[in-house]
C-alpha cells in the first residue's frame, strides 16, 4: 500500500516507523494542485489541516481506502463525499480517554485570554520599539470575572479549572452533560450569555449548528464581554461578529479559527473582513488555528493515530 503523508512536516518519527511496517510511506508536503496529482496512486492519507479534502479531491483518488487526520474537527473534510467513495475516515473524534490528557487547545485559549486581558501583544510591539511606558498597558485581571463556557466536554472542562484556579466564578452550557463539578454553575445559554465577562467556545461543528453565533446571540451578550473560539470558525457569523465588535456591544475577540480558513482559495485570507478589522484593532487578535499545535500534543496523536490505523487495518 501506498501512504502519503501529505504534510510531513514535524510528524513524529515514531509514527513514521508505525505507518512503515503496514505500507510505503511517501512524505511529500503537498499543497491543493500537488495533491490532486499525487492522489490517484494513493491508498492511505494522512492530512492535517491544509488542505480541503472535498469531491474533487475523491473523483481523483481511484485506489483511496483510508483518511487519517488526528484532530477532532472534520469540517475539513467531505464525509458525505467519503462515504460514498467508501472511505474510511479515522479521526481523534470520540477518542476521550486518551484526549483527556492533551490540554494544548485549553492552554492556547488561555494564553489568548491572558494576553488579552493584559494587552500582552501590544506591550511586546512597546519595548521592541524603544518604548518603556507600562501605564499605556493596563489591563485588568480575571480574577472576579465570568467565565462562560459553551459546550462542556474535555475542553470545558479543563477551561473550567483554570477559571477556578484564577478565582473566577464559571458558568457553563451544555445540553448533553447532566452534571458539572461544584466549582461550575449548569445554566442556560441565555444566561450564560447575559452574564459571561468572557464567552468561550469548545463545541465540535457540524452542520446542525452552522453559525449558530449570530446577530442574536451576539446581542444577548453582557456589553462590554470578549468572544474567544478555538473551536471551528464556522461556528460563527463573522459578519454578525464584526457588527458586535463595531458597536462596542463586545469590547474584544479572541480567534484560533476563522470561517472561511478551509477555502481552496489562496488568497481567502487577506479577503476576509475580520482578518482586515483586526489589522486597525487591537482588540481582536488572530493565531493561525494554533490549538493543537504543540510538540507534545502533535506527537502524541499522531502516534495515537498510526496506531489506530495499524489496528483498524488489522480487523
């Protein structure tokens, strides 16, 4: 079998030597058009999360048998597509044992809030130019805040204990959990969102909740909070964001994931309106969908993964 690691950048050795003993494993960093040319000689692929793997990418993948992409969000790739092409899609969806011991998306979240709440980024800029002025850099602390988490799986959960461990009150919604720890009030999303000084998402996307965060979600919202998602940018209306943000009704956005990122577009980027207000204003800070993206966390599952495939391939 032919396995093409299509973004072999980094990947873990070990896992290289696990795909080696079921098959041939091409490395080749592929971008959409390399893809399309590589892939019909491909029986198993193994992606992260630059390419969109859609219909046509299948029409082309005559010998395809397997997709491996350790990561929890699929919206990256067509599985309606997959299944009528008749392939597998093996993911670290539903794997919650072993995802509970990877914090990297929690910590990532975190780090954005912090660096929000104590305009870390703009503070940086300062003493790179010369300056030494710490009252242009007041922030305040989170300590006494509301923290309000939408969605309370592995992620919530551990977002929950860093709110607890920095003294802030947690509300939480989600109508798939019974109970939550004593530290975190259960609520209604309502509440949650007239209450929250942050409002934080860690939900999986599908389409069932497609940009679920709306004009009228946004404007129920306690003025003056901050929206962080390191979830899936298509959770989220940008355009109802940008109108939230324009009108002071959120004081900041704190973004991982934009909603147009998986476009086979290059140059979707610098088209997207969120990405050009945050260029003029400090209050919105962009990573590239850095959540999992630790060395830790990338080994771990990608040896997760070559293991799981080796086993799936087994049965």
């Amino acid at each position: 079998m032919l396995i093409l690691n299509s973004e072999p950048k980094f990947f873990s050795r070990e896992a290289f030597k696990l795909l080696n003993t079921i098959g041939d494993v091409k490395e080749q960093e592929c971008n959409r058009n390399e893809l399309l040319l590589t892939i019909p000689d491909v029986d198993i692929l193994i992606i992260r999360l630059k390419n969109n793997i859609d219909d046509e990418v299948f029409s082309k993948a005559k010998k395809l048998k397997v997709i491996v992409s350790a990561t929890t969000g699929l919206n990256h790739i067509d599985l309606d597509a997959a299944k009528k092409n008749d392939v597998q899609v093996l993911s670290l969806r539903g794997e919650d044992e072993f995802l509970k011991s990877i914090t990297a998306t929690a910590e990532l979240s975190w780090s954005l809030l912090l660096s929000f709440y104590r305009r870390i980024p703009d503070a940086i800029n300062h003493v790179e130019s010369g300056g030494w002025n710490r009252d242009k850099f007041r922030g305040k602390q989170l300590k006494g805040k509301t923290l309000g988490l939408v969605g309370f799986g592995r992620l919530g959960c551990i977002m929950s204990e860093y709110g607890k461990a920095f003294k802030m009150k947690v509300l939480a919604t989600d109508p798939f959990v019974e109970s939550m720890p004593n530290h975190v009030e259960k609520v209604g999303l309502k509440k949650l969102l007239n209450s929250s000084d942050i409002v934080s998402l860690h939900i999986n996307y599908d389409s069932s909740n497609h940009e679920m965060f709306n004009d009228k979600l946004f404007m129920q919202m306690k003025n003056g909070s901050v929206f962080l998602n390191t979830s899936r940018g298509e959770l989220v209306n940008e355009k109802a964001l940008l109108k939230a943000i324009d009108s002071e009704k959120i004081s900041g956005a704190l973004l991982d994931v934009l909603n147009n990122e998986n476009s086979i577009k290059e140059d979707w980027l610098i088209n997207s309106n969120i990405w050009k207000k945050s260029l003029i204003n400090e209050n919105i800070i962009i990573v590239p969908h850095i959540g999992g993206a630790t060395i830790e966390s990338m080994e771990e599952t990608e040896v997760f993964m070559a293991n799981k495939l080796v086993k799936y391939l087994q049965e």
